[in-house]
C-alpha cells in the first residue's frame, strides 16, 4: 500500500483503533504496539482497502490481533501453571516413596501387606480381611497403627 495512503488512514482511524485496543489490552503500551503492527502490515501489503469498509477493516483487525495477544499470554501463563504442577507433582511423589521405604524399613511384612493393599492398590477393608484372613477390626487397627507411625516418623522434629 503506498505510504501516503496509509498515513491517512494512520490520522484518521488511529485514535478509534488505539481505544479499541486499549479496552481489550488494559495496556497502554500493548494498544500502541497492536496499531503500529496493523499499520506496518499496511505498508507491506500490495492491495488496497475498500474506502467504504476501511474502518470495519480496521477495527476489526486490532480487535483479533489483540485477541490474538491475549489468547497468547493465556499459553503462557498455562505453560508456567504447569510447570509449577508437575514440579509439585514431583515433590509429592517424593513424600510417597519416603513413606512408602519408611513403611518397607519399619513395619512387619503383615503391615506392609495391608498398607500395600490399602493405599497403593484401593482395597476396602472387607476385602483386605478377606486377603489376609483377619476381621475387619484387625484391618482397622493395623491401619490405624501403620498411620500413627507414620506420622509420628515424619511428624518428629529432625535433630
């Protein structure tokens, strides 16, 4: 587009454009990038706009490009969240193999069996009764032992 052409359309939509922007962005400084890129694109562009729809042309072209803005600091800002889930997500499965070698380490193979069963495989304690031949108070008092020494090992002030 010839620039002379482009430089009035710049003097004549640029305020609506800029105030278009500026309510999608809330950023004074994005807006005036998002109206320089739309005009810039002009000046490279070969064809010519339609004096009757130049304007719609216009607006309608900061409004996706501000759009298109948005949508890419919502990628970044999902990148980063997850980033920050999956380094949380690590450290929980830390604490799941520290409590599982501590109940490999500290309990007898019938407790390891029933913790096993429980929290690692889902079993109710009917069917962990049924497993292990016992009632299902036994189950009930050996998960609650097995609890209870885990949370005083990991709950213990560390010297």
């Amino acid at each position: 587009m010839e620039r002379e052409i482009v430089r009035h359309l710049f003097m004549q939509h640029y305020a609506k454009m800029q105030r278009v922007a500026r309510t999608l962005l809330y950023d004074e400084q994005e807006s005036e990038d998002v109206v320089s890129d739309i005009f810039e694109y002009l000046l490279r562009r070969q064809s010519e706009l339609l004096p009757s729809t130049e304007e719609r042309y216009l607006l309608t072209s900061v409004r996706n490009q501000c759009l298109k803005r948005l949508r890419h600091e919502q990628v970044k800002r999902d990148a980063a969240e997850s980033q920050t889930h999956e380094t949380s997500d690590d450290a929980e499965d830390d604490r799941i193999t520290d409590i599982v070698e501590f109940v490999v380490g500290h309990l007898s193979e019938q407790k390891q069996r029933i913790f096993h069963l429980r929290f690692m495989e889902g079993y109710s304690y009917e069917d962990i009764a049924i497993a292990e031949g016992i009632s299902r108070v036994a189950v009930w008092k050996h998960l609650s032992y097995i609890i209870t020494e885990i949370k005083q090992h990991f709950n213990s002030p560390k010297l």
